[in-house]
C-alpha cells in the first residue's frame, strides 16, 4: 500500500461552464481518501497539465460536457508526452458519445464515464487503476 494518498487532479477544460459534476467527483475522490485538487472552470490543455505536473498527480480526470472531448483529451495528453508525463493517468467523462469511447482509448483515455456513473463506481475504478494498486505485482 502507498504511503501517501493518491494525487488527482480534476480538471474543467474548455468554455464548458457546468462544474456541479466535477465538484461531486472531486469530493467523492476526496471523501475516499485520496489528494484532489480542482482546477476550475475554463481551463487549457496547457493549465490542466501543468497543475497536474505541479501536484505531483497521479492522474487528471476531465469534465467534458462542451462537446469538444476529442480535441481536449488529445491535446492533454500530447502535452503530457511532451512534458514527459504520461506516468499521469488521464480519465474522465462527461456528455461524450458511446462511439467516441474507442478512439479515446486509443488516444491513451484510460477510462471514460458517461452520464450515469456512480461515484462509488468512479472512485472504485481510480483505486484500483491509478497509482500502487494499477502496477503488476
């Protein structure tokens, strides 16, 4: 077991101004024991990414309701590589189309949770996918 808690960061990218669900997930991840740090609203790909190297995060979770998912994930991750932080675990969720889970993933999304998700089922799968409990023993 770690021992320090999980780091995570969670992050409104884009003009998208409805946070009440990254607020709940924020405080889920919190109420678990785990370090979270919000970032707000409206911020870039450039700002998510460099809280998340400032915080010593385990992993950033974006909220994405604006429907610009596609771009916001991509350049996140491009920006992580770049910063040679891709240790960083990206998950998120938001109103994102069944269809373009795949290519998310595929992009390096390690998760996406669309409307309906249950905190417990957020804070579940951050336990065991992010940080010690993710590595192979």
């Amino acid at each position: 077991m770690s021992e320090s808690p999980l780091r995570i960061v969670v992050a409104k990218p884009g003009l998208d101004g409805h946070d009440r669900g990254a607020k709940v997930i924020a405080r889920a991840l919190r109420d678990a024991g785990m370090e979270v740090v919000y970032t707000g609203l409206h911020q870039t790909p450039e700002q998510i990414v460099e809280a998340s190297i400032q915080e010593d995060a385990d992993a950033v979770g974006l909220s994405v309701l604006s429907g610009a998912h596609m771009t916001l994930f991509a350049k996140t991750i491009e920006l992580l590589k770049e910063r040679d932080a891709s240790d960083i675990v990206v998950f998120g969720g938001g109103i994102i189309p069944e269809g373009d889970i795949p290519q998310l993933e595929q992009m390096g999304v390690a998760k996406v949770f669309t409307p309906g998700a249950t905190t417990t089922d957020i804070v579940a799968w951050v336990k065991s996918h992010v940080g010690e409990a993710a590595q192979p023993a």
